[in-house]
C-alpha cells in the first residue's frame, strides 16, 4: 500500500492482491468520507519497480498428496458436493482463495506458508471442471495424476485474471466470498462483466446476493460465504482419527522433553526461553510424521508469561527462571493431524497466588471440558463457562478460550468459536475441533494458560428436551497438567476426579509409547489427588 500526497488531498493506492475485497471497500468508504481518494493498483509491474529486485522469490516447495487414509473423503466426492452447492445458487463456478479450503478441497499439502501446510493457488471450481493455478514447478508427477484423475486442469498461476475475464465474456455467474477472495479477483470481474454486458452490475435489479440468475441481463456474481470452510470444519471419522493418533505422538514428545528439562534445571543448567523452544523442536521432530511446528512456540518464563503472543528471540529473551511461573504454548503438523497445547509449570514452590489463580483457570478449564450443551448453541455461548471461576474474584483474560483447529492443516480456523465477542453466530457441530484455552495474566508476574483441544461429540443424556441432540466434547490432548500448581481446597470433588480420571487417561494412553525416564515422569505426574 502506499500514499501519495497530491495537494491536499491524499491519493491511497492499493495493492488489490494484498486485500480482501470487503477489506478494500472499507478502506474505500472509510476514505471517501474523509474527502480522499482511493486508487486501485492495476498494474502488476508497478509493484515489481518498488521492490527493485529485492523482491523475495517465491517459495516452491513441491506439493504432496494428502493420503486417503487421513482425508477420509476423496476429491471427487468434496467437487461433487461443491457443485451441488454450485446448482442450489445458480452459480456457474465458485473462486476459492483461501488456501487452506485449496488444499482440503485437493487432498493436497504444501510447503510455501510457515506452520501451515499449504501452496499458493487459487482454485476455480465450475460445473463441469476444475482449474487449479499453481506454480507447475512445485506439481510433482504424483499431483499430476492425483488431479487428472480427479478432473483438475493446471494452469499458470499468474493466468487467474485472464481467467476470470474470460469467464465474465462468457457470462458465467461466479461465486465469490468476499471475505476472502482478493479485491483485484472480484473487481476484474466486475469490471469485465460490466463492458460485456453493457449494463453496469450495481444497476441489475435482483439478482444481486442471492445467486438467482437472470441471463437475459448479464452475470452480477453470486456473493456469499464459501460453503468449504464449513464442510472443512466438521471432521470425518479418518480426519479424527489422525488428529487423536498425532496427538498422542505428541505428547509422548513433551514427556520426553519436560522430563528433560526439569533434569536440567535441578542440575542447575542455564536455559533461554529459546533454548527450550529449540529442544521441544527436537523431540517432536523425532516423531513418526513430523512435519513442521505449528505456530511459533510460545515460550514464557515469569513475568514474560503474561505477554499473550509473546515470542522469545534468542538476543532479547529471558533464562527460565525456577522460581517463577513458566508458560509454553505450542503445537506441531504431522502427516495426519495438527496439534496446539499450553501447559504451565513451576519448577520450585508456587506461591499461594500463583496456586489460587492457576486452579481458577483450571476450573474455567474443567467447565468447558465438562459442558453439555443443545445443538445449534454457537460458541460465544460457552465462553462464560471458561471465565466464572475466574470472575468470581473478579479476575479476567483479555483473548478468547477457544478457536477452531485444522485437521493436518492451519492451527486456527473457521468458522466457529468460543468467544465472548458476540457476533460469531456459528453452531457447534458435532465432528468440529475446538481449543480450550482459558488463562490469567498478571502484569509484570506471570502467566497461566491451560490449552487442550476438544472434539464436539454427541452426548446420552437422560432427557432430550426439544427433541434434539445434546453435544459436548472429547479430548484430543493427553498431557499431564501439574498437580503441585492445584489448591485443592477450591476444588469440588468432582473436579478432583475429573482431573484424577484425566490423568489415568493420559497414563494409559501415552506409556505405551514411551520408555525409561520419560514413562516415569508419565508415572510421577499422573497420580492422583485425594482431597482431605
Ligand atoms: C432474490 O431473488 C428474487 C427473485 O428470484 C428477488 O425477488 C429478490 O428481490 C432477490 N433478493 C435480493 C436481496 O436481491
Ligand atoms: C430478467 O430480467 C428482466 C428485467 O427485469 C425481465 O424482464 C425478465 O423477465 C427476466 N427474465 C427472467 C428469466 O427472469
Ligand atoms: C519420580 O518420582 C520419584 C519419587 O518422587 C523420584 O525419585 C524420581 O526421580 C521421579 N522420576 C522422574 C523421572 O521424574
Ligand atoms: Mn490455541
């Protein structure tokens, strides 16, 4: 983006790739109203001149396929139900941009994005075909087939405006998701439409957003919220059965690393917050199916604990403190499924403080846990059940407790979640994966957070008023959550034997994999507590 300033008024060029088109009509409004002007970026080469060839080149890691076994569906069965979708709106293709709907879509992997598994593309899905527009040096023989077979033509992906145009030409109604598809996509089509058909898109009467179509006055698009994200959503049996397998993988690598790094601090070693991201790195790597972390890993000694996005680096961040609080959210992708957890330790004696208010999120931790709540109850709903032990004593965290999870894909997706912002209207529905993550932060102190990720799942209850379904969750994550940090004097007995039942679970789901120091720390923070 960039401003230049002509006389008094202020002329905004954008670069439309770089934004979604409901983002650049806001923008756009915004603007207006204050008498300034905003100037879309047409020509590609402009941008190139500023770069200077200091442009980095663009990744191109080749594409792999995403195995059967962990999809669960095959592509022509997920292009199938897309094209239904396709006839119930009268539309002619959809433009898919997210990238992450790409590579579900595809049963396809990439390696372009940090953390994410994906490839840049973009995907156009018409009635009668499909068009991927990918960089051909990252599409391996495999991928070629896997898309021939599936009925995918590759073409260059520098070639998608062309390709919009020239479906505008043939009066084709597209479906786009403004939310997500980029400014420069959405208006070349506009645009296109407009000198073909002559009459402008903003003055054809109804059929506008609602995908009813009337030829006879030229296509207008069809502008509605992509139906991929939420079939990407609710996970299949083979998709959860990769992220309960990856799971436990997972946490055999952290038993393996605490037990380590306890080690080295009763041995007195030095250790930098990076350092112990780096050495969680190493025994997660060494896991069947390891690909990449997930996000980059958060990891907080004392008072860098309350910072919630904090990221060490390794000239500025702290040694881990043993006398202080310490915070560590991270995640992995594996071949079959994407994990994210918080856990917080003390290596010495918390104070009563640290107790108290690390059990008030474990208790927030439990409810939600524990919620047994009617189908089509979207997630804000449940937010409070994370924050009111919290509330009580009049304490609070500023970030949500839940967000959706990928399957071998993005750590954070869509469309539901749990969040006391109240707008995000989505049902929770069985098959969807959910963190629960409520914390505490005390500035300048320390940090609590307690990360697992759920799974939505029906529940037997005795009554079923309404006669509806009753959902609630399933764990994905089995890792110990420190006993020293529970008063237990705030604990209900049955939150003491949700944790005791926990930690059984964990125990006989994580040893089998594990072998000497590390299954006897399994063994040692699994015990149960027994309230007096
Ligand atoms: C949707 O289409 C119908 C005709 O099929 C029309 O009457 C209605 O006004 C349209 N709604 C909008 C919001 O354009
Ligand atoms: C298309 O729109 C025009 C103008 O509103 C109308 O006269 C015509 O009947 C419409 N055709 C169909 C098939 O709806
Ligand atoms: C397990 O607990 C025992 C008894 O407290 C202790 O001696 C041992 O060092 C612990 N082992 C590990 C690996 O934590
Ligand atoms: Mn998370």
């Amino acid at each position: 983006m960039m401003f230049w300033l002509l006389g008094p008024k202020l002329v905004l060029i954008l670069e439309q790739f770089l934004f979604s088109f409901d983002a650049a009509e806001e923008l756009k409004e915004a603007i207006a109203k204050k008498n300034h002007k905003l100037v879309y970026l047409y020509n590609p080469n402009l941008v190139d001149e500023i770069w200077k060839g200091s442009r980095p080149m663009p990744p191109n890691k080749p594409i792999r396929i995403h195995e059967l076994k962990y999809a669960g569906v095959d592509v022509a069965s997920k292009l199938s139900f897309l094209r239904s979708e396709l006839i119930d709106t009268c539309s002619s293709a959809i433009i898919v941009s997210m990238l992450d709907e790409i590579a579900w879509l595809l049963n396809l992997r990439g390696g372009d994005v940090p953390h994410s598994p994906v490839m840049y593309a973009y995907l156009i899905v018409e009635v009668d075909g499909a068009k991927l527009f990918v960089d051909n040096s990252k599409v391996t023989p495999e991928v070629l087939n896997h898309l021939k077979n599936a009925g995918v033509e590759l073409k260059p992906y520098d070639t998608i405006l062309s390709e919009i145009e020239s479906l505008a030409a043939k009066g084709a109604e597209l479906w786009f998701d403004t939310s997500s598809v980029n400014a420069a996509i959405v208006n070349t089509y506009k645009s296109a439409c407009d000198r073909h058909f002559e009459i402008h898109a903003s003055d054809r009467k109804g059929n506008l957003h609602n995908g009813s179509n009337n030829q006879s006055w030229g296509p207008s698009g069809v502008y509605r919220a992509s139906p991929i994200s939420l079939a990407k959503a609710v996970k299949n049996p083979a998709e959860l059965e990769g992220m309960h397998n990856s799971h436990l993988r997972d946490a055999a690598a952290l038993a393996e690393f605490w037990v380590w790094l306890e080690g080295e601090i009763d041995k007195d070693v030095k250790l930098t917050e990076v350092d112990v991201a780096d050495k969680l790195l190493e025994f997660r790597s060494k896991q069947a199916g390891f690909i990449d972390t997930s996000f980059d890993t958060i990891s907080g000694s004392g008072a860098n604990g309350a910072i919630i996005h904090y990221k060490p680096e390794p000239e500025s961040c702290s040694v881990v403190d043993p006398k202080k609080l310490f915070l560590l959210d991270s995640g992995a992708q594996y071949v079959d499924g994407t994990t994210d957890i918080t856990r917080t330790v003390h290596f010495g004696e918390p104070t009563a403080r640290e107790k108290e208010c690390f059990t008030r999120v474990l208790q927030g931790h439990i409810a939600l846990d524990q919620a047994v709540f009617p189908e089509n109850t979207p997630g804000f709903v449940l937010d409070a059940f994370a924050r009111s032990s919290l509330w009580k004593i009049g304490l609070d965290y500023r970030h949500g407790t839940g967000h959706g999870v990928g399957a071998a894909l993005n750590v954070h997706e869509g469309p539901q979640s749990i969040s006391f912002r109240f707008g995000n209207m989505t049902p929770l529905q069985k098959g969807m994966i959910v963190s629960n993550e409520p914390g505490y932060y005390e500035d300048h102190a320390f940090g609590i957070r307690i990360e697992n990720l759920l799974c939505v799942k029906q529940v037997d209850t005795p009554n079923r008023y309404g006669g509806i379904e009753y959902l609630g969750f399933e764990k994905l994550t089995y890792v110990p959550i420190q006993n020293k940090l529970v008063d237990l004097s705030l604990l209900s007995v049955a939150e003491v034997d949700w944790l005791n039942n926990y930690h059984a679970q964990v125990w006989e789901k994580v040893s089998p994999l594990l072998d000497g120091s590390a299954r006897e720390w399994l063994w040692n923070n699994t015990r149960p507590l027994v309230k007096q």
